[in-house]
C-alpha cells in the first residue's frame, strides 16, 4: 500500500478542512448516484469524496463518468500532488479501501443500490464510521441487521433520502 498516496488524501482534507466520505466497493450506476449526491452536498458541505469502484476493470469507466461530471478529481495511481481544487479521488489500485475507511468521517458501501447483495459494511465500521447503504444487502444479512440495530448503519431507499442522512451527518 503506498502509504504516501493516503496520507496525501488525508493532508488535502485537512488543507481544505473538508470532509471525507469513502464510497466503496462501488458499482454501475453508484458512482454516478454518489458524484450527484457530491455536488447536492458540496452546496452547503465541505466534502471530498473518494470512489472506490468494485472491480478494477472499470477504473477507466469510472474515470469517464467522473470527467463528465466536470468536476475537479484526482486519480490514486497519480504520482502528482493532490489539486487544491480536488473534489473527488477515483481509487483506481487494489488494497486501500481499508486505509481509506480509517481516514473516512462518512461511508457509503456500494452493492446496495446496484442490487448486487450490499458489500462489507464491518469494513468502515470497524473504525466507528457511520455507514450507510441501500436496500439490497442481501450478502450480509446478519451483519447489516445488527450495525443498524446499534445504530452504525442506516439503510436509505433512494438517493433523495440518503442525500438526508449524509447531510444529517455532515452537520452533526
């Protein structure tokens, strides 16, 4: 794991005094679900947003999308320093969603809106993050019933009410 890579993200979220939500394990159409609610948040909130796509073969998918979106966004693989402007970090390299989760104030897993059974929601709560997620969480049933029973985990039914609960987030 480059190590300097992470705490770039992490010395550019300090820099900027912004947020970091990690939206991992992500797939089609959540990245594009998770820049939107990025730019609804971004209004009032100061946030960066790091996309974690599932499978590294959409790394150039992702980045496509990304462009498109007009916003300013840096690659993890980029040996380059982080650009003050940088609102997203396309985590385009195995191996350091976890590092990522322990710098992360706000986690999005991804699976549960694509309707793929929900990812590991232990990963970010492992490290007292507040995760949220969609409905299909079908893979890991028991884990997500008993992180939303301690309150680690909140399942939203639309983009609309998890922008909310981000926001709701955001602000405490």
């Amino acid at each position: 794991v480059p190590d300097d890579q992470i705490q770039k993200i992490g010395k550019h979220c300090q820099a900027q005094k912004k947020a970091l939500m990690v939206a991992g394990s992500t797939h089609a159409p959540e990245e594009q679900m998770c820049l939107d609610l990025h730019e609804q948040l971004a209004k009032t909130r100061d946030l960066v947003t790091c996309i974690v796509p599932r499978h590294p073969q959409r790394f150039a998918e992702v980045t496509e999308i990304i462009e498109k979106s007009g916003l300013s966004f840096w690659c993890y693989s980029q040996e380059s320093n982080i650009p003050s402007d940088c609102e997203i970090v396309l985590v385009d390299t195995m191996g350091v969603m976890q590092a990522l989760f322990k710098l992360a104030d706000i986690a999005f897993v991804g699976g549960s809106f694509a309707n793929r059974g929900g990812h590991n929601a232990l990963e970010p709560a492992l490290y007292s993050v507040p995760v949220v997620m969609g409905p299909s969480q079908h893979n890991n049933p028991q884990i997500t019933s008993e992180l939303e029973s301690a309150g680690g985990l909140v399942t939203t039914i639309s983009a609309h009410a998890m922008f909310e609960q981000l926001d709701e987030w955001l602000g405490d």
